[in-house]
C-alpha cells in the first residue's frame, strides 16, 4: 500500500488542480449553476481524471523526468520509490473512478469522460505518444485539461452543452496553449535529449515567448468578449 500511496501523493499537483477546479467551476457558472453540491460532482470526475493523466505521464517521460525533475519528490518513478507496476495499477482504479462518477452525470458527461481518457492516454503513451509531435502536444492537451472539466462543470449544473458555450470554452482553450508551451522551459534539457521536439526546441525561446504572450492575450480577449455578449444564463434543473 505503501508505494501505491507515494503515487498518489503524486499525482497531487497545486497549481494543475486548482487550474482543473476552476474550470469545472467556470462551467459551472456558464450553466447557471450555483451549487457546491454541482461543482463536487463535477469533481468526483475531474480529479480521478487529472490523477490517471498524471501517471500515464509519469510512465511515459520517467527517463525525461530522471533529466529534468531529479529531485522533485512527486516524480516517484523516476526517483526510484514506485515500481511501473504501482503506476499502471493507480491508472487503471482512477480510469474506472472517472467512468463510473461520470455516468452518474448522465450519457453525455460519460461520453465526455471516456473522450478525455483517450486523448489522455494518445498523448502520453506509445504507438501514438502525442506529446512527442512537436506542436500537436500543445494543442492535444487542452482537450484533457480545460474542455473535459468545462464541459464537466456545465453538465453537472444544467445536463447539457450549448453552442453559446462553445465561445468560452476555445477561449480558455487558447490561453492555456499558451500557458503550456512556457511549461517546457523547465523540461527542455531532457526533452531535447531524448528526442521530444517541443515548440520550445524547435523554435527557440524567443519565439515561444513570443507566441505564449499573443495566445494568453488572445485568450484574455476572447474570454471577456464571450462573457459579456451572452446572455444570463438560465440554471436547469440537476441531471
């Protein structure tokens, strides 16, 4: 028990979570929403999801992460303190505890769910391993970490996705292109020695701050433009 704890402890990263729980409640209050009882079953789904992301990660960068995060406690494969199997083992029970916490918000947050696990698992995991295709990386992660708890948080406040909340959602969608592509500064050592061809490698710093800057400004705008064109949005009653 003792290792499958240490990759738990793992998977809990601040900033990611606190970033997940705001979107899911930004969905929330686009749903009309209110409730801490909808943004808890919002979260049943979005933290099992960010705990299974998070490991399927760790499996598939453990010698980058030996690189770039030697001494960074969370990274218990790569330092040694967890066996592959203990990782595989907490995938596969937070995979199932995003299933079956979903399917309580009804067929189409299940199928939201199912749709982040996939992408999930093509961005870090071999044949597919989307997070070693250059700019496909930063544009495939957002659809696990900002549209899966968003588009949670809406259904968990009125049971359905409408097309006016599209808008804010590819606004968020955008800046956090932005954010991630400043996030491999601190991998770039590793993931240029093994191979992993970032926007950061392969454009240089200038132009990945450059770029960073003009999507999280983008993202800004886009955001406070979609937030005050819609109307107030109607709460529907809890699926």
């Amino acid at each position: 028990m003792r290792p499958l704890a240490r990759v738990l402890w793992g998977t809990m990263r601040p900033p990611v979570i606190l970033l997940l729980v705001l979107y899911a409640a930004t969905g929330i209050a686009a749903g009309g929403g209110t409730s801490t009882a909808a943004l808890l079953r919002a979260l049943l789904v979005v933290l099992p999801f960010l705990a299974c992301s998070a490991v399927l990660n760790d499996l598939a960068d453990e010698r980058v992460d030996r690189v770039n995060l030697p001494a960074d406690a969370r990274r218990v494969l790569a330092g040694g303190r967890a066996h592959r199997r203990h990782l595989w083992a907490v995938a596969l029970a937070a995979a199932g505890a995003v299933l079956a916490a979903a399917a309580t918000l009804g067929p189409t947050a299940l199928a939201v769910a199912a749709t982040g696990l996939a992408v999930s698992s093509a961005y870090s995991l071999d044949p597919v391993r989307l997070s070693a295709r250059g700019i496909v990386a930063p544009l495939a992660l957002p659809a696990c970490y900002v549209a899966v708890p968003y588009l949670l948080g809406l259904l968990s406040a009125r049971g359905e996705v409408r097309t006016g909340d599209l808008p804010l959602l590819a606004a968020l969608y955008v800046g956090f292109i932005g954010r991630i592509i400043l996030k491999d500064f601190r991998d770039v050592r590793g993931d240029a020695l093994f191979g992993k061809r970032t926007f950061l490698v392969r454009r240089g710093r200038a132009w990945t701050c450059i770029v960073s800057a003009a999507l999280w400004s983008t993202g800004v705008c886009c955001s406070s433009s979609s937030l005050t064109s819609r109307p107030p949005p109607s709460a529907g009653p809890p699926p």
